[in-house]
C-alpha cells in the first residue's frame, strides 16, 4: 500500500499558495484493507475514506469508463492493480494531475509543473471531453488563476464538447456549484470569458450570454457594450470583496437588456422588469438558494430607483425603503446598495467613482427604523384608527424622521 498526496493540495503548495484542503490517493489497497486499518467509508460512487485521525480524504487509485452522457454516467474500476499514474490520467488538468509521496518527492506524468511555469489551462487527455463539469471546473480555475491561460488545444475540446451536446446534460446542482465558485473567485469576469470562448455560456446561462453586442447609452455607459459592463461589475464585486448574493445580484441586475427591442435600443427602458423575469426562470432552472435569489430580485427591479436616490424628496426614500421591505430586512438592503455600487462603479473609466447613495440611503433607513411603531399604533388604536390608517400614521412618521436627516 502506498500512498500520495494529489491535486489542488500539490498545485497550490508549488505555487507558494495556502493548502487548505489535502487530498490523497491508496495505490495497492482494497476496501477491506482501508476498514483494518481503521479508516472510515464515506465515497457513494467509489471506495473513499476518512483517515482516522486527521478525518482527511484518502481514496482508492480508480480507472473510470463513460456509460452515459453526464456527470453521473461513468463506470469505476479501484482494484489494487490500479497505478497511481492510471488515476491521475482520468483528473481534468495537468496541473491537477500531480502527486507527492509521503517524502515530498514529486510525481509528475503528465507535464503538470511545465504547465505551471507556463501559466496553462491543459486538459490531460481525451477523457476530458466524458466530463462536461470540467467544462465549468476549467472556466472557475481561469477565474483564480487570473495569469493562466487556455490551451489552445484544451479550447478546441471544449468548442466539441459544446458542439456534441455533452454541456447539454448538466445537472443544475452541478452548475449551481461551480457558478458559484466561479463568482467568488479573484477575476470573475475571466470564468465568463472562458465559458463564452467555447460556446458553453449560450447552452448554460443564455440570458447572461444575450448582453454581448446589445449597446447602452454611452452618456451613461463609457464601455457600450452590456456584456462588458456585466464583466466590469463582477470584477468590482470581487475588488469589493463581497458576499456570494452581492456577486449573483451583480451577474442578475441587468438581464432584461438582453432582450430589448431593437427599436428601443440604447436606452433599455423597462429592463428592469424584464430582468427580474428572466432572473427567475433562470433561478428556478439552477435552483438558486433563496438568500440570493432574493437580493438579485431586489437588485434587478430596484437598481435605478437606487441610483437616482439623491434626487428623492423623505417621501420617495420611504417608499423605496417598503420597496426593498428594508425595514425587516436591513443587511439585505445593505447588501442590495453594495451590489449597486458595484453596478455604478462597473463602468469604463468610472472604476473609482464615489457612490454617495449608499451612504444617504442607509442614513434615511436608520432614521427610519428609529420610529417607534408599536408607541405610534398604540395611539392610533386609541384614537379609533384602523389597519390602513393605523399604516399610514405609521409612514408619515418615518417620512418625518427621514426628512430630519436628508431635507429636500
């Protein structure tokens, strides 16, 4: 029995980056021998186990064999026979592909390290193209990766896998997964290149891929082009450094300009509305979790309104603030003027633009929420009001307490 530490754990330690997760592979081991030891079974689809002490991943050395299209349909083969060079064979990137044995000594069959120093996105082999979560995993590591580029060969794959209907059969789970990650990555603009380059953003987020080409005023929009003010806004997100929801808002506020009409172009009026339509198909297609879901459908509607905030009078900043039900909700309110700062600053030339809306509206929501309802309906009560009424006293107040900290 040997064993090897492999993947991310060995990329990033010759990257002089922080191994947050170790992962490793049993060469000449059999179930029955990993159960004697006392390693612990958790692996559905083939023989993984957790080390007893250090509850890290150990796996069999497996071959694989495609079935069925998918991210499911493969065949295992882990016998004690398999070699270590067998198992990386069938990982996605040569930079993926190496290993350490347990004296730190490198194993390296596919060109890993060369890979490394080139700064390239190279698949391993053929196998590739049986996976089409690699399509996604490759995309999300251009995204961290901010200096690697595609292989020129590795890009051609992709193109044919798109083309052969192998993206089609994408679980959304699996989308979802990698989406997100991508997002949170250092460039997020870079996993969208990626995916755009081979064909594969148009079969998985065609709403996102409908803003390349469509123009905007460029008064307003230095940059022109929709899809390039997308990219700008999720790299601002991650120069901002914010939240998941935040960045899936930022992806989601524009989508309704994908479909204007040309005769109404540049001026998209009404997007924002037909943003929040796509947004949730695309929601309930991916299975978005409901945090983001819901900011994103804050963001979408409410993102003009939010920009042309300094010019609201008390009244109009409390009805924006029911709106966004931003009395309940206060961080998600927050969040939802983060993502529109990033929304502000995405633009050409405007990367370092003040965002003072943000900081008035946050203002307006803590005078706001200063009003003491339930003293204010306990004296409308008294006074005979109800419901309705009972609302409106209530409103009034916060316009009042508004009006205190921005007069107009």
């Amino acid at each position: 029995m040997k064993v090897y530490m492999v993947g991310g754990a060995v990329r990033d330690r010759l990257l002089g980056l922080p191994v947050q997760d170790r992962d490793w592979v049993v060469v000449g081991a059999t179930p029955e021998a990993m159960l004697a030891a006392g390693y612990t079974p958790v692996g559905k689809d083939f023989p993984v186990f957790l080390h007893p002490q250090t509850h890290e991943e150990y796996a069999l050395a497996r071959t694989e064999r495609k079935t069925a299209r998918g991210y499911h349909g493969f065949a295992f083969r882990t016998d004690p026979d398999v070699t270590l060079e067998q198992d990386l064979l069938r990982r996605d990137l040569t930079i993926n592909a190496m290993a350490q044995t347990e004296e730190g000594e490198l194993v390296d069959p596919y060109g890993g390290l060369r890979d490394l120093q080139a700064r390239e996105l190279r698949h391993v082999s053929e196998a590739f193209t049986e996976d089409p979560v690699r399509i996604l995993r490759l995309a999300r590591f251009a995204a961290r990766f901010v200096d690697f580029n595609v292989a020129a060969e590795t890009l051609v794959l992709m193109r044919r896998m798109v083309e052969d209907g192998e993206v089609d059969a994408l679980v959304p789970e699996r989308v979802w997964q990698e989406l997100s990650r991508g997002l949170m990555e250092a460039r997020p603009s870079r996993m969208f290149e990626v995916l755009r380059s081979c064909g594969a953003l148009q079969r998985v987020l065609p709403e996102v891929d409908r803003l390349w080409g469509v123009p905007q005023r460029v008064d307003l929009h230095p940059e022109v082009d929709t899809g390039m003010h997308l990219m700008m806004v999720l790299d601002t997100s991650a120069r901002l450094q914010t939240n998941l929801p935040v960045r899936f808002a930022c992806l989601a506020h524009d989508l309704g300009k994908g479909t204007t009409p040309a005769e109404m172009l540049p001026r998209h009026l009404g997007h924002e509305a037909r943003s929040v339509e796509l947004l949730r198909e695309l929601c309930q297609r991916l299975r978005v979790p409901n945090e983001c879901r819901e900011l994103a459908e804050v963001v979408a509607r409410e993102h003009g309104n939010i920009h042309r905030s300094e010019e609201s009078g008390p009244a109009a900043l409390v009805r924006l603030l029911e709106r966004c039900d931003a009395l309940r909700k206060p961080q998600r309110f927050a969040d939802a003027l983060l993502a529109c700062e990033c929304d502000a600053r995405g633009r050409l030339g405007l990367e370092q633009q003040a965002y003072p809306q943000r900081e008035r509206l946050l203002a307006a929501l803590e005078a706001a929420r200063s009003v003491s309802t339930a003293e204010l309906a306990e004296a409308a009560l008294a006074r005979g009001l109800q419901g309705p009424q009972i609302a409106e006293v209530i409103h009034q107040a916060r316009v009042e307490a508004v009006a205190a900290v921005h007069p107009q």
